[in-house]
C-alpha cells in the first residue's frame, strides 16, 4: 500500500521543512541579532503553515479564520518592520533627513501603486462593523492591502539599494542585500499575480459558462501554486546565503569570551619561573 501524496501536501510539507531550516540556520549561526525581525517573521510563518495543517477540516470555516486572519496581520506587521530592519541595515550611513525624506518619498509611492492595483474599492457601508463576521471581513480586508503595500515597498527598497546601495553598507554580497534579494523576488511575483488575476477577472461577464468560471479557477489555483514553488526556491536561498559568513567579516578566535575577563594563570608555573631565575 502506497501513500497517496496531493501536490499540495507536497508543497507544504518542502515549505514547512525548508523554513524548518532556514530557523536553524538563523540560530546556529547568529544571524538573529543582526536581523531579529526577520527570524520572527520567518517563525510566526511557520506557525502559520502548522496551524493551517493541523487545524483545517478540524475546526468551522469561520473558527479557522478567526485565527488565521489575525496571524496573517501580524505577519504582514512585521514584514513591514523588516523591510524597515533591512533598508535600516543598508543605509546604516545615510542622514537622518535623507532617512526621513527617503521614507516618505517611499510611502507615497507605495501608497499609490496600492490604490491603482486595490481597485475596485469597497464602499465605507460594506466595511462597517457590526457583527463579529463584519469584524473578521474588515481585518482580512486591511491585510490584504496592508500585505500589498508591502510588497511594493520592498520592491522599491530593493530599487534603492540597485542604485545606491554600493555608496553605504549595502554590497551585493552583504546578507542584508541577498535576504532583500529574496523578498523582492517574492514580491514582485506576488504583485505580478494579483495585477494579471485583476485584469483576466475585470472582462468577466454575466453570461459566462460554468466551465469557462472552472477554467478561470484552475489557472488561479496554477498561479498561486507557482508562487508557492517560489517561496520555497527563495527560502533554500536564504539557507545558503545566511550559512556563510559574509566577505570580510572574518570571527575573532576570542569572540565569545568576555571582553574584561583576564587570562588565567598557572601560579604553580610562575614559582617555578621565578625559582629558577
């Protein structure tokens, strides 16, 4: 008897595992304090894909939700404040007013490319709270977007460092970089998917056949299992990278060692130095 694997089940059992990985990786090799956000990222995410495994077909649909929606929120937090720990990381040289004045160009970029692919908006009505489904809707709704305008935000981070990052701390070779590398790709693929499923559902109409509305389906599910395979291309690239030291940063043989600590001394060694002198 055979075990009967759904490419599905593939596909979350190499995610899970490879972020499995990448969490060892960042703890064996001391890479959570230079990037703490990004390794909470990485594991609320993993908490994620768990949650979803153990629970789905366990729980209602509506429970479910309730409790993946909120992580997912979270997640997108705190991709936002790596995104931040990166660029921070990147242009440790940069002004304070360069900072200030880059972020809000930034923001305001971000904000437009959310509003051109977000459309169509909902009506204020539609998000009105007044019961706990209206609730678990609007912070779906708001992660959604809030997930969108970090991606575009990566992106143009990613830009930034392209054009600028050679003058501060932020070489090709450098983790900050290649981790944003990653994210970009990610990114990039994501919003690519929602601005072609935005234009192939725009031309829907009335009289659509049901099998045409299955083949719409199929490709999305063909879409959105592509991006999948790429998460897991990128995570096995932040496993490599992230395993190796960066250029030039060598470990000291005292690293480890307190830093006023003295050097132990044999004092039956040093009477017998001294005898003989």
């Amino acid at each position: 008897m055979h075990p009967n694997f759904s490419f599905p089940q593939i596909l979350w059992t190499a995610s899970f595992a490879a972020q499995l990985v990448l969490l060892v990786v960042l703890m064996g090799r001391d890479r959570i304090r230079r990037f703490p956000f990004f390794t909470a990222s990485m594991t609320l995410f993993t908490l994620r894909l768990l949650i979803e495994e153990l629970l789905s077909g366990r729980l209602p649909m509506i429970t479910l939700q309730s409790v993946l929606i909120p992580v997912a929120d979270l997640g997108t937090v705190l991709g936002l404040l790596v995104v931040v720990e990166i660029g921070r990381r990147g242009f440790a040289g940069a002004s304070r007013q360069a900072w200030l004045t880059t972020a809000a160009g930034l923001t305001a970029v971000s904000a437009i490319a959310l509003y051109l692919l977000g459309r169509p908006w909902p009506a204020a009505a539609e998000l009105a709270v007044d019961s706990p489904l209206a609730l678990l809707r609007l912070l779906q709704f708001v992660g959604q977007k809030a997930n969108l305008f970090v991606s575009v935000l990566t992106v143009t981070v990613f830009l930034l460092v392209v054009f600028f990052g050679r003058s501060f701390k932020a070489g090709w070779r450098s983790h900050s970089t290649l981790v944003l590398a990653g994210l970009t790709a990610i990114a990039a693929a994501w919003l690519g998917i929602i601005g072609y499923w935005q234009h192939l559902t725009s031309g829907l109409h009335a009289g659509i056949t049901r099998a045409e509305y299955q083949q719409i389906l199929a490709l999305g599910s063909k879409l959105f299992n592509a991006n999948k395979i790429l998460y897991v291309v990128v995570v096995l690239w932040w496993i490599a990278v992230l395993w190796f030291d960066e250029p030039g940063s060598t470990p000291s043989l005292t690293e480890g060692l307190p830093a006023e600590a003295p050097l132990a001394v044999d004092e039956s060694a040093s009477e017998e130095v001294e005898q003989q002198n």
